[in-house]
C-alpha cells in the first residue's frame, strides 16, 4: 500500500516513499520514483489516484520552473505550498478534481530554515515537524512523536527514518519492499541510500 | 464598410483569446474595438510616425515629468528613505481630509503600494493614480496567490508590462509617470527602483525624478556612500531636497516623506508615511526650517 | 459522517466589560488521526477584530486569504479600518455568495466597535455555513465541540467580566468542552480584545 513520510531536523529535510507502481492487486513497478525536485531547494513526495499523481505534479512542476525563469529566483517553500494549496483546493470545486497527496519539503535559503508542509488532496495545508501520508501513517505518526528530534543531525534523522520504514513493514499488511529517500539542505537536494 | 473591419477584428480576436492574461494584447483589443465604433478616425490614432524610430508620445510624456514635483529616494544599509515635492495649489485647497489619513501621507506624491513596498511619484497625478490602483491590486493578488508578499522587482515588473502596453498600440497615450518602488523582500532586501512612462526599468542606490533631477543627481553622487545607515540617508535626502527645491525653506506644505524600515521585534517590513506634523518635527531635528527673519524684521 | 466534522477543531466568543474574548482549539485532524496540534483556525484581522474559522481546514485557509484579500482592499481604499458590523456582513456576504456549494465553515467574529460618541462596544457574531448571522450579547460557538461549548458556556459565563476574569472564564469553557470532543483540543489558543491591547496566550491542554 502507498506510503510516504516526511520529517525535519537541523537544517535539513527528508522525504521517504515507496517505489512501487500497482493496478488493482498486481504490483506493475518496484522502481518508481514519487518524490519530484520542483525546485533547486524543494521536494515534493506525491501519492493518490494513479493518473492524477503525475499529471498534477508535472503540472505543479512546470509551473514553479516558468516562476524562476521568469523571475530568476525560486518560490520560497512557504509560497510555493501555498501556491500547490491554492491548486488542488481550486481542483476540489472543479468538474474533475484531482485526488492527489503531497508531502512538501525544503529549506528557504533566506531565512536558512528547513520547511515541511503536509498537503492532502482537499488542499489542507500544515505545516509540520514531521509528517506522513497512506496507511503508513497510522503507525508512522506516533512513533515519530516518540522519536522525532527538530535538532536531530541528519544521521540521527536517517535512524529515525529506518525505525519507521522498520514498523511499517513489520505492522502493515501489504508493506512496501522498498522505498526512495531524499534530502534537502543548504546544498539542495539529494538523494540517500538507506 | 463596417462589415470589413467587423471581418478584421473578429480575426484579431481569436489570436487574443489565447492570450487573454497578455496586457499587450488586452490594449490591442481595445485599439480594435474602438476601430469598430469610429473606422473614419483610424488615421488619426499613431503614438509615433518618424524616419529615426523615435517614439514622439513617451519622450513628450518624460519631457513633462522632468517639470513636475521633484521625488528624491535613497537606498541605505537598513532601510530605504524617499520624498517627494509637493506642487502647492493654493491656500483654498482643502486638505484637512489629507491630515487625518489613514496610513499617512497626503496621497498626492508617496503611497503605500503594500506592506512592504512605497511608491513615489512624478508626472500627471490622475494616471499615477490609476498605476497605484493597479499596483495595490496586483499585489493583493499575489498575496492571495502565494500567501506572501509580492518581491519588489516583480511589482515594478508588472506595473512596467502594464506601461509598456500603452507604447505599442495607436489610438492610446502612454501614462504619462514615473515611478521610485521602495521596497523590501527576502530575496534581495531592502531595494529602490525607477520606472519610466515606456515601462523600462533600472535598480538604484540613490536616484531622482522631476524637476532639477540633474542636479539632485550630481548631488547624491558626491555625497552618497555605499554603507550609509537610515538615520543618515534621511539626512541627504532632506538637504538635497532643500537644495534643489525652487522654495528657501522646506515645510510640510511642500514635502512628503516616507521611511521603508524593518521591524526590530518581528523582522517584517515597517513601511512609515509621515504626517505634516512629523515632517515639521522631523525637519526642527535635522535643523532645516530656517527662523523667518524677515517676518520678525516687519512687525517691529 | 459530516464533512463538517473532517478536520475537526471548535471555537468560542464572549462579551465582557468593554472587552471581548476569542478561543479555539489548535487539533487539525484527518477524521480520527491527528495531524498537527498547531493548526491556527483564528485569526487578526485588525487590530481590534478576530475572526475564527472552524470547519473544513481546506476552506480555513482559502477563507482566510480571501478575507484578507477583501479587507486590504478596504482597509486601503477607505484609508481606515472595517469595523466589526461592517466585517460580520463582508463574512456572511461572502460565504451566501456559495449558497449552492458551500465553503464547510461556520465563522466566529469577535471585535470591540466604535460608538458614535467615541467609546467602544464589544461585538460577537457567529454565522452558518451559508452566512446567516447570530449577533449575541453573551456567548457565541461553533465546530465539532459546539454542543458541548453551549453547556459549559451557559453554566459559567456572567455579564461584564473584567478582562482576566473574561480569560479564565473562556478559558476554562474551552478546555472542558474540548476534552468531551473527540476532533477537538490538542492545545488551544485565547485573545481577549481590549481598548488599548489584545492579550494572546497559549493554554497547556490534554494531549491525548
């Protein structure tokens, strides 16, 4: 079952989701990536109806690419959540709404501050210390309100990481085999071998 | 007759469906419409018609503002200082309105664009006004899209496409203003720029438009220095000002003045429009009213 | 399960001597699984009026930017600021404006008004989903602890409260209320309004 968490530490950003792809019962992918770098300091993890999840993204994608062009910088994370907020929550009160859930990570290099925002597809947005979507989550969230530390370096954060894919895999029925994890910090965005 | 433009602009409009955010071709529309209602007028409508490519409508529009009321910004360290000449109109004028405002100022030279943004400006005042209509328009739309406030540059950016437009088409003036943003953003702090009736713009640490410019320009040049705090940018800015305005002394009747500072506690933009009453108390403190001897000399 | 009741989250107002008090919990929840527990649903609008948003959280931030929106353009327009009246007809204009497909909130206003002679009123309203207005001279509530905020509120509230007495009452209503609610509490918020300042303080709640 789709799962994707997200949490924050000293001055970076990790963002985790599964890679598989599935139809109905039967597994089609084990490699897919759902987490998109939307701009050079932000990561956007998407889950939902299959369809919806790569053409909004794409869509948002585009769309915060043209700003920098046409401004030279990117949007902050704070606004560019916000933008995506303002997308799917104009998409709910439309003929086809999309059903698509976003985990929004990154660091603002002005104020030098690490961002999350937790984003479903009525266009809640949160922002939050730490923060999960899918069935995951229900086991996810509270182990992280044990663990989680806001000042935590990015070793201590990537344990924490592991603890949750660990209980998920362990509690969940249909857990994920395998999961994609990216960082964003004060050098942008990379990805992370567990 | 009709029937044949009817048959034009319908092939006009099609392309402008397409682009219908595009101010450009929002004007095109209008040029095209009003070709509908009056055909016969058509050759009467150019903005330019010369060999050498120069646009006669813009350099007449900036040729005016160099006469209207001086506006005089500087850009410090901490923040950015702007004042404007006010053009006095005579005793009758009512302006009691003006001193109990509602975020300062008289509203004829300095406005609030947005929380973090003052504009200051030179030329006709009904089409300033109606650029600030559209700048605090267009920045409150920016709010509601991103949830923050609009960069500095990009307003100028918008405000510029917006005058631009007015160059291009027959059968419409450009407006004739220019405009100092001040302004402050996270992305590049505290900025100052200029925007010219053609819609160029241009950054700068100390600028000046409307009448004498040259010399205020001359003036900033010599005396501006690259680390100036507020408190002494606000300084320059006064006595610049009294050196290149036509009256001997400064007042409150002929000056507007405005501060873009950051708030101390909560890091935010502090945009201060002064009122008369603070520009009098202001000029007592840099020492710029000057005792009216010649007042005393009559009544002894 | 009401759509209503999705996010959950619940806030009150009360009248005190010329002051006014605003509060809500800080739960933002997706049905019975919390999310965060520093959801913001109350809002400044200016210096004197506090508008609080419980419902759909969707429709809590798109109602707060176009709010926002709406009384920037006032505010510089009419180069003064909206009074209490004047916002609880912009709120319940706004929201009949979506009589056929609604925005999933039931808004709060608190503010103190201007009287002719130059004093001040304290002002509470609450509306519907779909705009009409309740003006109250004690007590308004709203969100998934409405009921329970009625009972509380009815036992403790008196007239003219000083503004300390005014936080303790309004204070101790919520808490109670919320610990009674499933979708609401996780932390709460409070401002009381007075003539020459707003006093906002976090309160210690049940975190369970």
């Amino acid at each position: 079952m789709e799962t994707s968490f997200a949490l924050t530490g000293k001055g970076y950003v990790i963002v985790a989701a599964d890679t598989t792809s599935a139809r109905s019962i039967v597994k089609m992918k084990n490699d897919e990536d759902k987490i998109k770098t939307v701009s050079p300091h932000l990561l956007m993890s998407y889950s939902g109806e299959p369809g919806d999840t790569v053409q909004f993204a794409e869509y948002i994608e585009r769309n915060l690419r043209l700003y920098q062009i046409r401004n030279l910088y990117p949007l902050r994370p704070s606004a560019a959540a916000s933008w995506i907020r303002r997308s799917l929550a104009e998409s709910l009160r439309s003929r086809s709404p999309y059903s698509v859930n976003l985990l929004v990570g990154g660091y603002d290099t002005s104020t030098h501050e690490p961002k999350l925002y937790w984003i479903d597809y009525l266009g809640t947005v949160s922002e939050v210390p730490f923060a999960a979507h899918g069935y995951g989550s229900y086991f996810v969230l509270s182990l992280l309100d044990r663990y989680h530390d806001p000042e935590a370096p990015l070793e201590e954060g990537l344990a924490t990481l592991k603890r949750c894919i660990q209980e998920v895999s362990k509690r969940l029925i249909v857990s994920p085999e395998k999961y994609k994890v990216k960082v964003v910090d004060k050098d942008g965005v990379r990805e992370v071998e567990l | 007759m009709a029937r044949r433009y009817d048959s034009k602009i319908a092939k006009v409009s099609k392309v402008v469906h397409n682009y219908q955010y595009d101010i450009t071709f929002q004007v095109a529309q209008l040029y095209s419409r009003l070709k509908a209602w009056a055909p016969h007028c058509i050759l009467c409508f150019y903005t330019y018609n010369s060999l050498s490519g120069r646009l006669y409508q813009i350099e007449y529009a900036m040729e005016a503002i160099s006469h209207a009321g001086t506006v005089l910004g500087v850009l410090a360290k901490d923040g950015v200082v702007l004042a404007a000449e006010k053009k006095v109109t005579g005793k009758l004028l009512d302006l009691s309105g003006a001193k109990a405002g509602g975020y300062g100022g008289s509203g004829e030279k300095i406005f609030l664009l947005n929380s973090n943004m003052i504009g200051g400006v030179a030329g006709l005042t009904a089409d300033a006004n109606s650029l600030v209509n559209y700048a605090r328009s267009a920045a409150q739309r920016h709010l509601l899209a991103y949830n923050d406030d609009i960069p500095v540059e990009l307003l100028a950016q918008k405000l510029c496409d917006l005058k631009q437009g007015y160059t291009q088409f027959g059968g419409l003036r450009p407006f004739g203003v220019s405009i100092l943003y001040a302004g402050y953003d996270p992305h590049y702090e505290f900025q100052l720029y200029h925007s010219d009736p053609s819609g160029n713009y241009s950054g700068w640490k100390a600028t000046c438009i409307g009448a004498n410019n040259g010399t205020a320009q001359s003036l900033l040049k010599q005396e501006y220095k690259d680390d100036i705090v507020v408190k002494d940018a606000i300084g320059l800015v006064l006595r610049t000002m009294s050196k290149t305005m036509d009256s001997t002394t400064l007042s409150s009747e002929k000056l507007e003045f405005a501060v873009l500072t950051l708030d101390e506690a909560t890091k935010t933009p502090k945009a201060k429009i002064y009122r008369p009453a603070e520009i009098d108390a202001l000029l007592q403190t840099e020492g710029l009213i000057k005792k009216d001897d010649d007042a005393e000399m009559k009544s002894t | 399960m009401s759509i209503m009741d999705h996010n959950g989250g619940s806030v009150i107002a009360m009248v005190g001597k010329d002051c006014v008090a605003i509060a809500s919990d800080l739960r933002l929840g997706n049905q019975a699984l919390g999310i965060s527990s520093n959801f913001q649903r109350v809002f400044g609008i200016t210096d004197r009026i506090y508008l609080g948003l419980p419902g759909l959280a969707t429709d809590v931030n798109t109602l707060r930017e176009r709010f926002r929106f709406r009384v920037n353009m006032y505010t510089i327009k009419e180069e003064r600021e909206i009074e209490p009246e004047a916002f609880a007809h912009l709120v319940s204009s706004t929201l009949y404006e979506h009589r056929f497909g609604p925005y999933f909130i039931e808004p709060v206003i608190a503010g103190l008004s201007k009287t002719p002679t130059g004093g001040i009123r304290p002002f509470i309203a609450a509306t519907d989903l779909i705009g009409c207005i309740n003006f109250a001279k004690d007590f308004v509530v709203s969100g998934t602890a409405s009921s329970k905020l009625f009972g509380v509120a009815e036992g403790l509230w008196e007239p003219d409260l000083e503004p300390e007495d005014l936080f303790e009452t309004i204070s101790q209503t919520l808490l109670n209320a919320v610990d009674r609610d499933a979708f609401s509490g996780w932390g709460a918020v409070v401002h009381v309004i007075t003539k020459d300042k707003v006093i906002t303080r976090k309160l210690k709640a049940r975190m369970d």
